[in-house]
C-alpha cells in the first residue's frame, strides 16, 4: 500500500511542476502545458484506484471493505472524469 502512496505523491508532485513549467521553459505552448497538467492529473486517479483496489481486505461484508469499495468506485468516476478532460484537450 505505501508503494501506491508513494507513487500517488510523485504524479502529484510531476502535476503541480506541470503548473510552474512555463517560468522554467520559455514559449511553452499553454495547451501543451494544460495537457500535461491534465494527464498526471488522469495518471495520479489510475494509480489511486489500483491502490485502492490491490489494498481491499480479504473478508467480506467487512466495514473495511465497503470504504475500500467506495474508495476504488469514487477512484474510477474521477479516473473517466479526469480522462473526458483530457479528450477535450486534445480537441481544442
């Protein structure tokens, strides 16, 4: 479970770097710039979810079980949202 976290953070971190690109690379494209925000954004959800779901316990009908449940549920709404973001991107 911490090796999801770990990673989680990374992706994270690899997000919010994408937000500061344009001070360290001059004439950075901004739709470049938005896609590669939007991706480590739809890479951070994936690993999340996978995380999420690795990590479920065992026993079933467990309340442990039923919040990991939730967790990978919300995960893969917010894994479809961040990927429709990622589409219109690529529209613009």
């Amino acid at each position: 479970m911490i090796r999801y976290i770990i990673l989680y953070c990374i992706t994270c971190a690899a997000c919010i770097i994408m937000c500061y690109l344009g001070h360290f690379i001059d004439n950075i494209d901004s739709i470049l710039q938005l896609f590669l925000i939007h991706f480590f954004d739809f890479l951070s959800w994936i690993i999340l979810t996978i995380g999420a779901i690795k990590c479920m316990p065992k026993k079933s009908y467990s309340n442990k079980r039923v919040w990991f449940y939730y967790a990978g549920m919300s995960g893969m709404l917010a894994t479809i949202k961040s990927f429709v973001k990622l589409i219109e991107i690529l529209d613009i």
